[in-house]
C-alpha cells in the first residue's frame, strides 16, 4: 500500500470503520479515486452519464431537480457519511443522470467506479445496508420536499429551508444573498426579501443583506 492510499485508509477509517467491514474499506481504497472539490464547482449535471458515485468524507453537496423550462430547485444535501444513492441506482441501470449536484461547501470524496457497486451488493452486508439506509434517507428528504412544496406557505418553507442550512453547516449564522434563496426554492427574490424581512420583524430571523441569523427553527 502506498503513501496515498495509507491516507486515503485513514480518512475513510475516520468514519466509515463503524460502518464497513475492514475489507471493504481495503477494496474501496484499491478502486477509489480521491479528490477535492470547491464550494460552488458542479458535481455532476442532468444528462450526465453515471460513471462513479461519491462516498462524502467532508463538506456539503446540494442535489437539486431542474424543470425542462428551466427553473431549479432543491430536493436535499448530501454531507459526511452520505452517498447519492439515486445515484447508484442510475449507475447499476447504466442511466443519465436525472439530478444537479453543486457543492456547496467544498468537499473530499471518494469516487467509486460502477463496476463494483452491484458486485460489493453481494459480497458485502455492509454495503448492502448502506444502499438500502441511503435510498430510503434520500426518499424520506425528497418527500418532505414535495410536501414543503405542496402544502407549507412560503414563509414556513423558507424558515424549513434556513433550518436545514444551520443543521448542514452546524452554524445559525447563514452566508447567503436573496437570490440564493430563491434560486434554491425556485421563486423570486422580490418575494424573498419581503418574507425574510417578515420573519426578521417577527423575531424568527436576523436578516442582513447577505446573511442570515436564524433565531427559531422549524421543527
């Protein structure tokens, strides 16, 4: 083993050794590929053809659908310990990519090829149970998107939206412009401004140009 993949052991050992078996984590050490990604840089686009799947060991990734008119919106994040696993399903089925992953706060993975996956299915129990927990984590957050979409008001799916940031980020105070915002749910940013100043006056937020201190979450 080489002085890279000796690292490489070590990062995934940092969190995944309670997770995989000690020779999946040799394996995906011999397959993987390494590598760094900055905040803002695209992860994988629509259309894309599903090669690897990331395993995040740090940072913030943001999955989000696009309409054919354009507009986006955000179904959830993937972070530490997370895997696409619409993703794995795309590579098994030798499918384009559906989703838009942009990172949102730069990121380390590892980048597995598909030809693995499906055999560690069978080899691994460990990686099996870390698929099926991963897809039904995705689909529990892709459902709370659609029902945030189709049954909260604007002003409580933004504060939902602001509450899930400071889990992500794992700080109240939020970088972020209105347009941001309302690119990420999909409306515009004159509607933004007048529900975050809103919140702000009803003591829910602390609303500056370009960051926001979320005062009470939504729970």
């Amino acid at each position: 083993m080489n002085n890279q993949e000796s690292i490489l052991k070590e990062k995934l050992k940092d969190y995944y050794s309670e997770i995989f078996e000690d020779k999946l984590i040799d394996e995906i050490v011999k397959v993987g590929h390494f590598d760094k990604i900055k905040s803002g840089e695209l992860l994988v686009d629509i259309g894309e053809d599903m090669t690897h799947i990331p395993l995040i060991l740090k940072g913030v990734v943001k999955i989000m659908r696009q309409e054919k008119e354009g507009d986006e919106i955000v179904l959830y994040f993937l972070e530490r310990g997370d895997t696409c696993a619409i993703s794995f399903v795309n590579c098994i089925n030798k499918k384009q990519s559906i989703f838009k992953g942009i990172v949102e706060r730069d990121i380390e993975a590892v980048f597995l090829p598909v030809e693995y996956i499906d055999e560690w299915l069978a080899k691994f129990k460990s990686w099996r149970h870390f698929i099926i927990d991963s897809y039904h984590f995705r689909l529990i957050e892709m459902v709370e998107s659609i029902d945030s979409l189709a049954f909260l008001k604007m002003n409580t799916r933004i504060l939902k939206y602001l509450t899930d940031k400071v889990k992500i980020n794992h700080d109240v105070d939020i970088e972020i412009t209105h347009q941001e915002i309302a690119n990420d749910l999909n409306t515009s940013r004159v509607v933004i401004t007048r529900i975050l100043k809103q919140l702000h006056d009803d003591g829910k937020i602390y609303s500056t140009r370009n960051s926001v201190k979320v005062l009470e979450f939504y729970e």
